[in-house]
C-alpha cells in the first residue's frame, strides 16, 4: 500500500509559525485556515532546524469523506465516480490519503519531536476558519485510508511530545 502512495512523498514539504505555533498543516485538517494565518513558512531543509512541532490530526474517516469531497470540488468531479476510481486503486491524492503518510513526507526534512494534537485544538492556534460552509455528500470511508490513523488515535497520547521517528516506526506496518 505504502508504494502506491510514494509519489506523494516526493512533494514539498512545508510547516508554519502560527504566533507561538510551529504547525505541520495537513490537507484536510485545517491546512488552508493554518496557510492563511501563517506567520513564517519553512519548507524541507529549513524544516531540519526547528526543535518541535505540532502536529494536528483529523478524525480519520470524517477527514476521508471531507478530503474525497475537496478533490471532487477541486476538479470538478463526480464524486461517485471518483469513488469508484479510489475503491480500485486507481486514483490517490494528499486530500485523502492517511496522516500517516504525511508524516512519512515530514520525516524526510525533520527528524525532531512532535506534539500529536487532536483537531479541535486548532482553535487555539488560529480563529481563521476558511471553509466551514462547505457541502459534504456522504461515502463510505475505506479502511486502507483510514487505519493507520485510527491506529495512531487510539494508541497515542494526545497531547503528549515524542519523537517523530516513533510514530514512523510503531505504525509503518499497518500500511503494509
């Protein structure tokens, strides 16, 4: 599974000072909200010299449905018919793809420690909320897109700082 998703690691990565924040902002998670707020940006090798970061994570499913939702806005696709493409493994994209994966692509710049924040925390980093109005049609989420995180949820301390390399460690199986 995780080769199939490895094109999307070659991307850029990028993480942002909001005020006393320094934020890993993924797709579906706040990511433009967080972009918009943005006081610094830092993007791969700059990213190697910070000493930590917050990373917020979206319940799983709900941000499958969302993220699916968002590329069929984006391109202006049916989302049945998108579905369908993903159910057959023809068609992945960092809207939907697992947190996990994300930070796969921040573990290539950034070797530090993480703080691990639930989703609703970024109302203490940002009162911006740029698409709270947005219409969601209901799918069914697959579970190869969202155990690996559900996984992460349910077996890490929210809250809690430690190093990046663990998570990349203690759950890379999961996608296998």
């Amino acid at each position: 599974m995780l080769k199939h998703w490895s094109k999307l690691l070659t991307r850029d990565c990028t993480v942002i000072k909001v005020g006393k924040y320094i934020v890993y902002p993924i797709h579906r998670v706040g990511f433009t909200s967080l972009m918009y707020d943005a006081d610094i940006t830092y993007t791969n090798e700059e990213i190697s010299n910070l000493t930590h970061i917050d990373v917020l994570i979206r319940d799983p499913e709900a941000r499958f449905v969302s993220g699916v939702n968002e590329y069929c806005r984006q391109n202006n696709l049916d989302i049945h018919e998108v579905y369908e493409k993903i159910k057959q493994d023809e068609l992945v994209d960092t809207h939907f793809i697992p947190q996990y994966v994300w930070l796969l692509n921040l573990y290539r710049f950034y070797k530090g420690e993480i703080t691990i924040r639930p989703f609703p925390f970024i109302a203490n980093i940002t009162d911006v909320h740029k698409r709270k109005d947005e219409s969601i049609t209901p799918i069914e989420p697959l579970k190869r897109f969202t155990e690996v995180d559900s996984e992460i949820i349910k077996n890490t301390t929210v809250q809690r700082t430690f190093p990046l390399a663990d998570i990349i460690k203690d759950y890379k199986h999961v996608l296998s």
